[in-house]
C-alpha cells in the first residue's frame, strides 16, 4: 500500500492507529480528572471520608 508516495506495511498503520487510540484515550481521562476535580467537596462527601479514614485506623 502506498500513502504519500511510500510503501507503507499494515502492521505500520495498526501501530499508529493503536497509538492514536492511546493518546487519545488518555488525554479524554486526563480532562475529565481535571473536570472533576473543579468543584469542592460536598460536606457528605467529607462525612464520609472521614468515617472511612476512621474505620481504617481502628482495624489493625
């Protein structure tokens, strides 16, 4: 198969299209941390965060 005048092999267009999906893929969960990480915690949400740090430490 040839693109832009050069022979190109399939395994080379499955390589760079898996790496394209990787990028991909980690620049969309990148963004949407950073979405989510926008708004301050709720105070149910520190509620039970501490009720959770507070069953941990009491189990040894």
């Amino acid at each position: 198969m040839k693109i832009f005048g050069k022979h190109v092999y399939p395994r080379q267009i499955i390589l760079f299209a898996s790496g394209a999906l990787f990028l991909a893929s980690t620049t969309y969960d990148v963004h949407r941390s950073i979405k989510n990480n926008q708004s301050p915690p709720t105070e149910e949400q520190i509620k039970a965060l501490q009720d959770y740090l507070k069953s941990v430490r009491r189990s040894p």
